[in-house]
C-alpha cells in the first residue's frame, strides 16, 4: 500500500437527477459512481451534540462518506498533514483512502451520515490507537 495523503483524500460529487419535479435523485454504485466496488454500507445518526465519532484508520479500506441529512465535519490525518471538510450536501462523497486518520464530529441536529465501504467489516483492518497509526506511518517511510 502507498503512503497516502489527505491530499489524496477528495470530494466527489455524485451524479443527480433534478428532472423530476417529485425531487432529486442520486445514484451511488457500480458502473462508473465510485473508485471502487462497494461490499458494506452503514450510517451513523442520533449522535448527540458534542460527541465524535471514527477515530481510527485503515490498512485496505476505502471509504466514501456522505451526509444524506444535516452536516459534520470529517477531519482527515496523514500524520504529517491534516485538513477539515464539511459535508453537507447530499450529492457529494468524500473520498477516504487507506492510511489516514479520520474522525467525525460538529454534527448538527439530524445529521445523517452514510458510510459506503470498499471491504465487508474485519476488525484486523482497523487501527484505533493514534500512537500506533505514526507508528506505522513512520515504518513506511524507512
């Protein structure tokens, strides 16, 4: 796995439909919409004010997150650089690549937060210590 960036790390808007007047439509999937096949969806809501969630990387994973209701604020770690991005808008996905730190908080009231996935779960992918995350991406770059 390279060493990726937050640099790397990019929104994405998806394809929307406006032509029906009933509302907008947008599609997420195979056939072009993403930069990889998607294995696993799961969405975060209810989270109370104040509170953060991920807080953790990934070996392999890709991710594509999207705030289908509400905003958040998603802030991405290399750990050299860092950048903050907030999602508020439903029809754009931010691209999340393997090797960066990630975490998720300033939600407002409603917010909902889908989280497309390139792997179904497995805990081994996950690292959760943010000393053992440098520590990692520190043995890369030896």
């Amino acid at each position: 796995m390279k060493n990726n960036s937050v640099h790397d790390c990019l929104l994405i808007e998806l394809d929307r439909n406006t032509s029906d007047r009933r509302g907008t439509l947008s599609v997420v999937g195979a056939g072009g919409y993403t930069p990889f096949d998607i294995k696993r969806a799961y969405y975060l809501y209810d989270v109370p004010g104040g509170e953060s969630r991920g807080g953790h990387s990934h070996k392999t994973l890709h991710e594509l997150i999207v705030a289908v209701s509400g905003s958040f604020t998603v802030t991405l770690d290399d750990g050299t650089d860092k950048k903050s991005i907030c999602l508020n808008r439903p029809y754009e996905a931010l691209y999340i690549m393997p090797g960066i730190w990630r975490t998720l908080e300033d939600f407002s009231s409603g917010a909902v937060c889908v989280v497309l996935a390139s792997e179904l779960f497995s805990e081994d992918d996950y690292i959760r210590d943010y000393n053992t995350f440098l520590n990692s991406k520190t043995q890369r770059l030896e």
